[in-house]
C-alpha cells in the first residue's frame, strides 16, 4: 500500500510539472498562446528534437523545445534594452538572410524575444526579453503604453495639420491620433516630438503621409519607461534594479 501511494504522488507530481505547450512558448516570451498554436501547426515547433503538430502536447522544464530551430527556455527572466540602429529587423531571424536586432547582442541572449516592432528605418529604444506576460501586457492595445519619438519631417506642417493628427486621421486600419505632436526648434530641419500609444505597424509614417509629408528620420527616445540614454546605437544594456522594480509594480497593478 505504501509502494503504492508512494507511486501515486511520483505520477502526481510529475503531472503538476507538465504545462501546455502552448502556455511554455508564452512563457518563454515568445508569443501569445494563441500565436504558439499557429507556429504549433505550422510544424515550427520541436520538442527533444521532433517535430510537433497537436495542440494538446505537454512538456516540463527538462524538455528541449525549439521553435523555427532556436531552443527556447521558461527559466530565469531577462531584460535587455537595445538602442536599434537602421537596417536592422525586429525579428529573431530574417527569411532573406538581412540583420536582426538579435545578431547585435551576445549568445547568452539569443533566446530573447523583441518586444513589439520597429520597422527596418526607424531606430531608437527597444525591450527584448523572454517574459511572455509582460510582452503581452506592452503590447495589449486596452494598456496605453507610451511611446514617445523624434521625427525629421520633409517639410513644416502648418497648424492645422498639426491639429489634424492630434485629433485623428483616418488610415486603411483605421483612424488613428497622436497624443501630442510639438514642433522641435533644435536645428533648422523640420524635426517633430511625438507622443502616442498605438502600436500599429508604420503608423507615424502613414499619418504624415496622410497630411502629404514624408518622415526622413524616425527615432523612439521613450518605450513605456524605458529611456535610450547613454546607449549608442546598436548598444545595449541589462535593465538596472530601479527599472526592474518599475517592472514589478506596472504588472502587478496590471492584473
């Protein structure tokens, strides 16, 4: 009877180990579970080097899983702020062979994950890491993260273009504003602050597009509380202890 009930809690606790595949490539900071189903199905995913298709697998920490060939881990969390140069993707790997923000950082990082986008152009501050809640917690268009850039236009808006974008354009996607837009008298170029929360792909661009300017030069300077100062581009850094503690109380106060 002992052997038994000892058995019983083994099986019991090998069971509490075991996690949705699913729900362990979101922890890993990959994408959300229902993106990982897609990649899932798309026979993208390997776990102890086999390809997996269904949905209802389950793996514990001691498994190898792999995902587009590259070994993903739920382990400890890590928090690397990047200061993207142009001509750099914000992909782990790029199909025609170009170079991604991953390829600027050592080894030891190359299971991190970008958080949201930055198109090839527009440099300035970015988060990588391999935490998948407060990936999905950024980027949840319901949490209103900031965003703040610099942007060379190609000509002065008047006011009333500027009166426009705060109060709204209307793109293919949708209509979409800026927060804030101030001229910057820096230099004697065309150079704009932008403050807005949207995360849709391009949209600075396609707004001034929108009103018949092009952005030159587009630079993010804020990503919620993230700040690029003191890196130079295609630098990077470790979150620090303060940041970390931010961290902390923004999800917690998120749930």
């Amino acid at each position: 009877m002992k052997e038994n009930t000892h058995r019983k809690q083994t099986n019991d606790t090998e069971m509490a180990d075991l996690v949705r595949l699913n729900k362990y490539i979101s922890n890993a900071g990959v994408c959300s579970r229902r993106a990982a189903d897609a990649l899932i199905e798309e026979g993208r995913v390997k776990v102890n080097n086999k390809v997996v298709k269904s949905l209802g697998v389950k793996v514990n920490l001691e498994d190898k899983v792999e995902v587009d060939n590259k070994t993903i881990s739920t382990g400890a969390k890590i928090y690397v702020l990047l200061n993207k140069p142009k001509n750099t993707i914000c992909t782990r790997k790029d199909e025609k062979g170009r170079k991604t923000v991953l390829d600027l950082l050592p080894s030891k990082y190359a299971h991190l994950y970008p958080v949201g986008r930055l198109d090839r152009n527009t440099t300035g501050v970015l988060l990588l890491t391999n935490d998948g809640d407060l990936t999905q917690n950024l980027l949840h268009p319901t949490k209103k993260v900031r965003k703040v850039y610099k942007a060379k236009a190609s000509r002065q808006l008047t006011q009333e273009e500027l009166n426009q974008l705060v109060e709204g354009v209307e793109l293919e996607d949708g209509v979409s504003k800026f927060d804030k837009i101030v001229e910057l008298q820096e230099d004697e170029e065309n150079r704009y602050g932008i403050e807005i929360h949207s995360g849709k792909n391009r949209v600075i661009r396609r707004m001034f597009e929108h009103v018949g300017s092009e952005v030159i030069k587009l630079d993010r300077v804020m990503f919620h509380t993230f700040e690029k100062r003191g890196l130079r581009k295609g630098m990077y850094r470790e979150l620090n202890s303060r940041e970390l503690k931010g961290l902390e109380v923004y999800l917690r106060t998120k749930r």
